[in-house]
C-alpha cells in the first residue's frame, strides 16, 4: 500500500508555513527492513495492527465548535444518533486530552491562530476531520473575514461535505477515519525503528461510489412525503 | 410612483407629524424627511447636535428608551438619492420607544475623507459596540468614544471591509497562509492587556487574576471570548470579545441578488433556519411591492414557529447543561429530531432549508403533510410537562437560577435586550401581538411573561413559549387556507412556471429572472421578526438594481451579550455560566 510520510522538522525557520513537516509520498518502512529481518517484521505487524485497532476504537474528540456545523455534530453526540456506538462519547474540554478535532464550521482569519494553538497543544497521536464546506473550502463563503479552507495551514485526515453534513455524514466521517487509522504505521517506541508517521492514502469516497451513484436514475418528487 | 406605492407610504405620515412634533425645539437642525417603505418616519439631522437630539428623544414625551440599532452606509457609490442631502457616508439610529410601540430613525449625513460624528454612548449605553463597529467595518469615528478599537476584525486587520471601495472576496486578496512568526505575532495581538481597558493588577497589595475565557469554551456556545479579572471567585469587571464569528453577511448581501442571499440569512441564527429567512423575504417584498397569498403566510408562520420550538428545545438542553445537568440535553435532542422530521419531511432539509421565496415558497406543502405535523403536535405536550417536572421544578435547578442574574426592564431596555430575555423581565412586547406580520393577528395564542428576569425566568419562559408556538401550529393544521403558494406579481422569484411557456418573450423574461435576478426599484425598506432570540430586522436599501446596494442585519444576540459587564460586575463565575446559557446566543447571531 502506498503511504504519505510526515517527518517532523528537527529546526524550525520563523518563516515556515503550516502545516509544519516534510510530507512525501513512500513506501512502508517495515518492507524495505523486511529483507534484513523477516521476525522483526511480522512482530511490528502485529503489535501496529494491535495498536491501532486500540487506537481507533477509543478515539476521544476535543469539545471544539465553531458555527452551525457544531449543532449537527453536537446532534451525533445525543441519543438519537449515539457516537457512543463508535467508541467516541468521551468529550474532552481541554485539546490535552484529545485524539481528534473536528473542525465544525467556518474557519475565520481571526480564529486560525486560535485554533492553530488549539492544535499545537494536542498530543500525538492526533487527527483532523473537516466537518462541512467551510471548513473545506471556505464553501459559500468566499468573503474577506474567511480563511478559504482549513488545510491552509492544518493537515487533514478526513473532509466531510454537506452545509452542514447530517449527523450520519459525520459519523461516517469517524468510521472513515478509523480505517485510516487502523492502516497507519507510526514509530512503536523511540528507539524501534523508523519515527516518521505514515498515513495510508485511502482514496476520496466520491470516486469510490460514483457507479453507485449513477446507477440511480429516477429520483423522488418533492411533493410526496 | 403608481397610487399603489403612495398608499404603501401612507401609514407613515401621521408618524411623521408625530417625531415632528417631538421634535420641535430642534426643527432648523432637521435636513430632511425621507420617504421609505421602511413604515417609519426617517429624519435627516445635522451632526452638532445628534448628542442633544438623541438625549431629548429618549427623555419623556418621547420616551423613545431604546436604541435598536445604529449603523452606517456608505453613500459614494449611490446612483439614486433624489432629494437626500450630500453624504458620503450615512450614520442611522434606529430608536424604540416599548411604551408607545413607535419607532424613529435618524439619520446624520457625513462628507469628507476622515468620517467623524460625536460619539451617543454618554446617551445610550448600548451605542458602545456600534459605534466601534462602524469604526471597524466603515472607518467612521465617534469622537469621545471611551474605547475606539476593533469589533468584528482581528486588531492587526487593515481597511474597513464595509466600504465601497474594499474588495470582498477572500479570492480577491492573497491565499490564506500562517506562518510560525505569523502566528507568534497574531498570538501577541490577542493578548489582554487591562490597562488598555483601564483596569488595575491589583487591589491592597493582592493582585487580581485575569481569567481568558474562550475563544473556543465548552459553555461559551461558540467563539465567543470573555476576559474576567477575578478576586477570588468574584467578578470585578469583564470585557467580552467577539468578532470571531464574522462572516461578512453584510457585505455578502452587495454581491448575491435578492433571490441568492436567501441561503445567507438561515445561517445568521443558524439554529433558526426559515425563520432568518422571513424579515429578509418580508422587506424584499415591501420593496417589490408584493402581496403574498394567505396560504403562504399561514406555511410561513408554521415553518418559523417549528423553528422556534427546535431553537427553544437546544436552548433547554444547553442551558441546563451549562448548569451542570447532564441528561435533559439527550432528551431534548431527541425531540429535535422529532421536529426535523417534520421540517426535513416538508422542506427536503435540516438546519437551514432557505425555503422562503420572495413573493412565496420554494413549494407547495408535500401530500400528508398534516399528519406528520399532527404526529408532532401530539408529542410534545407530555414531553414539555416532563421537561417542568423533572427541570423547573427540581430544587436544585430552581437554587441555582433564582435570582440569579436578574435584570429589570428599565435596564434591559437600555442595553436594547429584545425577546424571551426581556419578557422574562415582565415587559409585554412581543412584536408577533404589537405589530403582526405575516397574518399573526389571525391566530389566538398569549404571550408568556416573567416575573423577576432573572436565569430561572429566561428558562421557564422559553417552555411556555413552546406551548404557545404548538398552539399557533395546531391552527396552522386546523385552518390552512387553500391556494397558491406564490404570489400572482412579476417580481416574483422564481416566476410561476406557468407564465413561462406561453411563448419566447416569457421563456426569456424567466430566464433573465431566473439567472439575474429580479431588478428592484430604488427604495428602503424594514422588516422586524420576532425571531428566536429576540427581535431581528433587515433593513435593506436597493438602488435600483438586481442586488441590495445596503443590507443592515440587526441581530438580538449581539446587544445581549454587550450587556453582560453591567451584569456580572460583583457576580461569582459560576453564575456568569448560568446567565451565558441562559440568554441563548449563537455567534453567528452576533458577528453576522
């Protein structure tokens, strides 16, 4: 499978942009050891897929809205839809204590440095999701106070669309997101290995279900129920 | 002007005699009256005496108490201001008086490169943050202003985004990038300096603790910032910073035709949906000169009170959670989704259908519909009986809200507090009884009240208020009048599909209304709603275009929360969260 390499910059220039890291696409690092030591190599197997299966299924969101997308995102937290189902009703307050953030809304030029700071003080591991056009793209807002898209300066795992998406978009989303987790390869200890964090490149869901989509070929009246 | 829009000017002129007469000792300083389609008497003054005509308007006779809105246009690019005087810029107060149930605006020309007008906040409290967001947005001072700095932008923008002459679209300037420095200089700006606001470290040798509270806090409901200088647990003074939120609605409203900015107004109260939608399609439609049938105003009512009540039942769950009750938000979201269900069912969308046309609806009312909103109807009542039982009744619940950040109406007015806040306080004005709109007179329901305007009051208030919309929506069911869903008139968007297939010449004038846009004619007009969380208004100004040359959006969320340091001052924190869950805001509704 192909991988996307982040390595942390060992100096940072005032000047650098974020997201910080050098990112290039690579192969995983277990393969080109493999030749060296084939038990080594079965064993990290095991204990990343261990590991991340742990990982996926406890992932702890930060308590962090921002416009309408936060109702709906609040809605998947309630029983109607209940997150819980998924391992992730476990709300943290403070972005200590956190796995992921779900960028719930329009990013504005006056909270990005805001919520770059939020990011910054999370902990690695940690995971992005784009919740909604706004933060995609900026979406229907392309005005002077709108940062167009938050992967302007952070890196994101999952985009979800809609303006707002339901709350099953969202919950989607986190199933997405715990499948690219459970393929991730990270470093197991400081000293074992490679230390860059590989993500698995897992393709857009648009492509993926666009025969399905075209198969449909008579849609609902909007006057019937 | 055909008789038909003479008549529309009508009612206002015996408005006019009457703010004349008020106005008396002051008539050489009047420039001007204009005429709109706003309803209101529009008075043109000189700005050297604003300070004393604003302070002789809000004493008795004319006990105009409150300052509604205040807010600029800049007139440089105006093509039609027959008869107006020479401005660049316009400042307008918009006064209230609840007593008289009337309404003034004034306005103050202003010419030359350094816009300046003597500052009202010595007047009205309230004229505080709008005077700073014309600074901001139009670059406009109010000299004598006690602190003249940014609202809305972050302190290191440049420019006044609200001008003609500023670009407004984030495409038009440089991509967005943050740089490490960047970001060191941004986190710089945002840090509270209290001398700036002229406050000290310390008291007795003991120093005081400033508390950041927000941009992003699990009971702030969204970015919302509040700074409290602490002794102990005790407020001494705090200063709240928004602007986190801005979307640029305003300026968004500049470029979007009547019929696109639609889907703009749901996202200003996002938690209110259509109900955004109607002052907006109500004053297009006062410029248009449009009547809509009576079946549309009857959906119209049901749709926004459907949205009164999701609003009320996130409102609860929120506020109670802010209170540290943990489970009345799980109920209340499944109730939510009870009501979506019905507003999904009959306008093929959750939070924000932009269902509201400008002369109409999107479309008819879906087959069946009666019974999926009877099915609602017949829900909620014991759920609302528990909510009182289990909540308002509950002793804890009624220790810690009693009393609790209590205002009375004579303050409420002053920092132009609207809505359940200030019925809570005992003051009987809900514009849905005092000026009905849409066909509200039509509908037998009362207006709740409180006693004490207190957290409890804010709360109990807001589920009699569910009780009275689902009364208004039973007799939505019970009375739907038959008819057309949009209205018989030209302008109307997008046009009756029928009148389009005669032949070419109504294929192309649907076609060019359909993709331009219909043209308004030059005019102002005003809309006030008694919206979700207080009174919403737009006022919009067309010169004669297929866009709004000015779209002022008055939103009831922002002086509700500039009211919070008169408030606080002497309160212990944790209070301060009861009253932030219990004023209902969303950010979006202050910083549009």
């Amino acid at each position: 499978m192909p991988y996307r390499l982040t390595r942390a910059e060992e100096e940072q220039e005032s000047s650098d942009r974020y997201p910080l890291g050098r990112r290039q696409s690579s192969e995983e690092y277990v393969k080109s050891q493999l030749e060296r030591n084939v038990f080594t190599g079965k064993l990290s197997d095991v204990l990343n897929s261990a590991v991340n299966w742990g990982r996926k299924n406890s992932l702890w969101p930060y308590n962090f809205g921002l416009s309408c997308c936060y109702v709906e995102m609040t809605t998947a937290f309630t029983s109607p839809h209940d997150i819980a189902r998924f391992g992730s009703e476990v709300i943290r307050a403070s972005p200590r204590q956190a796995d992921f953030m779900v960028i719930a809304g329009t990013c504005f030029i006056k909270m990005a440095p805001v919520i770059q700071q939020l990011y910054d003080q999370m902990l690695e591991p940690k995971w992005v999701i784009s919740m909604g056009s706004c933060a995609n793209s900026g979406g229907m807002y392309d005005i002077y106070s709108v940062v167009q898209g938050v992967d302007k300066f952070l890196p994101v795992d999952v985009y979800v669309a809609g303006c707002p998406p339901r709350p099953e978009a969202f919950l989607q989303a986190l199933q997405l997101l715990q499948d690219s987790i459970q393929e991730e390869r990270r470093p197991l200890s400081w000293v074992v290995g490679d230390q860059g964090v590989y993500k698995a490149e897992m393709g857009s869901q648009r492509e993926q279900k666009r025969s399905q989509r075209i198969e449909a070929t008579e849609l609902r009246t909007p006057d019937k129920l | 002007m055909s008789t038909d829009a003479l008549d529309r000017h009508a009612p206002a002129q015996s408005g006019i005699d009457r703010a004349l007469g008020l106005l008396d000792g002051f008539r050489e300083h009047i420039e001007h009256v204009q005429p709109t389609l706003t309803g209101l008497p529009v008075l043109w003054v000189r700005r050297e005496r604003i300070v004393e005509i604003l302070r002789h308007l809000k004493a008795p006779p004319a006990s105009f108490s409150m300052l509604y809105d205040l807010s600029a246009v800049d007139e440089r690019l105006r093509a039609h201001r027959d008869g107006l005087p020479a401005a660049d810029f316009t400042v307008f107060y918009h006064l209230l008086s609840v007593d008289r149930n009337e309404d003034l605006i004034i306005k103050v020309a202003l010419t030359g490169g350094d816009p300046n007008l003597p500052s009202v906040t010595r007047v009205f409290a309230n004229a505080n943050w709008y005077e700073r967001e014309i600074w901001d947005l139009f670059g406009i001072t109010a000299t004598g202003h006690p602190h003249l700095q940014r609202l809305l932008m972050p302190p290191t923008w440049h420019g006044h985004p609200l001008r003609k002459d500023y670009p407004a679209r984030a495409t038009e300037f440089d991509p967005y990038t943050l740089t490490v420095e960047g970001q060191q200089t941004e986190q710089e700006a945002l840090k509270f300096e209290p001398e700036a606001w002229g406050m000290q470290r310390e008291r007795d040798g003991s120093e005081f603790m400033f508390l950041n509270l927000g941009p992003n806090h699990p009971s702030a409901h969204g970015a919302f910032r509040i700074v409290l200088q602490l002794d102990g647990e005790e407020i001494i003074d705090c200063v709240p910073d928004i602007g986190y939120h801005h979307r640029g609605a305003e300026k968004m409203a500049e470029r979007q035709t009547w019929h696109s900015f639609i889907p703009y107004t749901d996202r200003i109260d996002y938690t209110g949906g259509v109900m955004n939608n109607l002052p907006y399609v109500l004053a297009v439609e006062k410029l248009a000169g449009i009547e809509v049938p009576d079946r549309v105003k009857t959906v119209r009512v049901m749709m926004a009170e459907m949205f009164r009540i999701s609003s009320h039942l996130l409102f609860l769950g929120t506020y109670l959670q802010d209170l540290g009750a943990m489970s009345p938000v799980f109920y209340s979201f499944t109730d939510r989704q009870r009501a979506y269900k019905v507003i999904e069912g009959i306008t093929g969308f959750r939070m924000h259908p932009a269902w509201y046309r400008i002369g109409g609806l999107a479309q008819d009312l879906p087959v069946g519909w009666q019974q999926l909103v009877q099915e609602f109807l017949d829900w909620m009542p014991p759920r609302l009986r528990e909510y009182e039982l289990a909540m308002m009744k509950n002793a804890l619940v009624r220790e810690r809200t009693r009393h609790v950040a209590a205002f009375t109406t004579t303050e409420a007015l002053e920092w132009g507090v609207t809505g359940p806040n200030l019925r809570a306080t005992g003051c009987n004005f809900d514009l849905r009884k005092q000026r009905p709109y849409s066909g509200y007179e039509n509908f037998d329901f009362e207006v709740p009240l409180g006693q004490h305007g207190d957290v409890f009051d804010r709360g109990q208030l807001r589920i009699e208020e569910m009780r009275q919309s689902l009364r208004i929506i039973q007799q939505c069911v019970d009375h739907m009048p038959a008819g057309d869903y949009k209205a018989d008139h030209p302008l109307t968007t997008p046009p009756p599909r029928e009148r389009m297939l005669q032949h070419i010449e109504t294929l192309i004038t649907h076609f060019l209304q359909v993709s331009w846009g219909p043209v308004l004619k030059p005019g102002e007009s005003l809309q006030m709603v008694e919206a979700t969380k207080g009174i919403n208004s737009y006022y919009l100004t067309s010169d004669g275009n297929n866009m709004s040359y000015r779209t002022r959006i008055r939103t009831p969320s922002f002086p509700h929360l500039q009211q919070i340091p008169s408030l606080m001052r002497g309160g212990f924190v944790p209070d301060m969260i009861a009253h932030l869950g219990s004023i209902d805001f969303v950010m979006a509704d202050v910083d549009r």
